[in-house]
C-alpha cells in the first residue's frame, strides 16, 4: 500500500500565508516560480499552521481530562520534555527541555497531560519567560496542587544564527509555586532534575 500523508489545514489561512510567504521570497531577490521554490509558499504556509496550533488547543481542559481523586501527596517530577517553539522576535526557533514538578492535593494528573500542557504552550509565538509562566500557571490554576516548579533550558536560534551568533548558549527561565517557594523544597527539585538515574 502506497504512503499516504493525512494532514488538516485551514484553506483559507494556507491560501492567505501562501500568498503571503510568496511575496517574502520574492522580495529577497529570489524567484518564487523556479523549481524548487514552487511549493515552498503552501509548505510553509502550512508548516507555520503546525508550529502555532497551540492557539486552537485548550491546555485546561487537557488537564481536566486526566484528573484523577488519589492520595499520593509527595513530589511528582517530569522531566527532559522536549521542546521546540518560535521567537516572536524573530520567528526563529528555540528548543530545549522542560522539567516540571508538582505536589498533589487530593489530585494528580495523567503523566501524558504534562508533556501535551508544554506543546500547547510552546506551539505559539513566544518568548522564553512567557512560556515558564503559561506552564506554571496553568497547572498551578487547574490542578491546585501543594506546589508546582517549572524550569526551562532551551538554546534560541536568534541568538546562534543572527545577533550575536554566540553558539554554545543556553538561556535558563524557572518558576516555583506554593510549597516549592521553600528553600528546602525547591533545592530538591533542582537536585533530582539534574541528578542522573543509573
């Protein structure tokens, strides 16, 4: 059976960017029409629309799908979450790891639901600090946990491409909630995202 692609767009955003990244090539001294440019207005046009479909996703009730009554109230931690999001500075990417952590109150999470809470987050335009925040935020606001603790490590292309193309950097954001506000607690964390399990 032959390969085949199923993907969703919205025709009328894909007609408009395309127009749209069509004038950009060519506005650069670039022939839009030559072979290999051809379809590079719809790509990308297209690639845009999945690089933003946070915008159309609703991280609470994400998180309220797999909320679940338990007991359990000690450190729940995920970490390394891969991700990859666009600087609205520049509409360059940035990419990295999340590691989040929380404490339940009566409720914990479906693991999955974290990583998804960070896609949907990172799939806009953003900035780094911005990102931490929505994160934290939204699982402090949605699952009312004891404590909620976010750090981000990411590297950004705005700075290793352009700028001032400096390209071992790794720019750090965090945020801590609730019982992770504690000294003691926070070092933890800290401690147990960079240990490595053997």
């Amino acid at each position: 059976m032959p390969y085949r692609k199923f993907e969703e767009y919205n025709i009328k955003v894909t007609d408009d960017a395309k127009e749209s990244f069509k004038d950009i090539i060519e506005s650069l001294g670039e022939n839009a029409s030559r072979e290999g440019l051809k379809k590079t207005p719809e790509r990308a046009a297209k690639a845009m629309q999945f690089l933003t479909q946070g915008y159309d996703q609703d991280p609470v009730k994400i998180l309220k799908s797999a909320m679940f009554k338990e007991g359990y109230d000690e450190m729940v931690i995920v970490k390394d979450i891969e991700l990859y999001s666009l600087c609205e500075h520049h509409i360059l990417p940035f990419f990295g790891k999340a590691h989040i952590a929380y404490i339940p109150d009566g409720y914990i999470v479906g693991l999955s639901k974290i990583p998804r809470i960070v896609d949907v987050f990172a799939r806009r335009l953003q900035v780094q600090e911005r990102l931490t925040h929505d994160i934290l935020e939204c699982i402090n606001n949605t699952l009312k946990p004891k404590g909620v603790a976010v750090v981000i490590e990411a590297a950004h292309m705005c700075m290793m491409m352009r700028g001032v193309q400096k390209q071992n950097s790794v720019t750090t954001t965090s945020g801590f909630r609730g019982q992770f506000e504690k000294i003691e607690t926070r070092n933890e964390f800290l401690k147990l995202i960079s240990d490595k399990l053997s």
